[in-house]
C-alpha cells in the first residue's frame, strides 16, 4: 500500500491493499482444500501411495496363504 501511495489517491491505495489481501486469502484457501481432496488420509511412508480407509493398497494388501 505504501508503494502505491506515490501514484495513487491514499482511497485507491487503500482498496486495492484490500482487494489484493483477500484475493490472496481466498486463492490459499481454495487450494489448501484441493491439496487435502488430494492427499486423503495421507500418504504411507514406505512407498509413498495415498492411504485409503487407513490402509495403504501397495503394503497392506491380503497375501494368500
């Protein structure tokens, strides 16, 4: 905002500090979500495959007997 003041009207600077502020709070929480829908559950540390219904499919499946 203080940069702006030199070629803006102190209103302008004011509502464009605003504008941008909440423009970036939105944009990160729009995408803290989409890397949550992502990530699921987790993510298994042995190999790195998302975790699903807190099994991982690569480590914890049924080995026949």
């Amino acid at each position: 905002m203080v940069g702006l003041l030199l070629f803006l009207a102190p209103i302008y600077a004011i509502m464009v500090a605003i504008i941008v502020y909440f423009g970036i709070r939105v944009f990160v929480g729009r995408r803290k979500k989409q890397i949550q829908k992502a990530i699921g559950e987790g993510v298994c540390a042995h190999c790195g495959e998302r975790i699903i219904q807190n099994k991982c499919p690569n480590c914890d499946e049924t080995k026949p007997s």
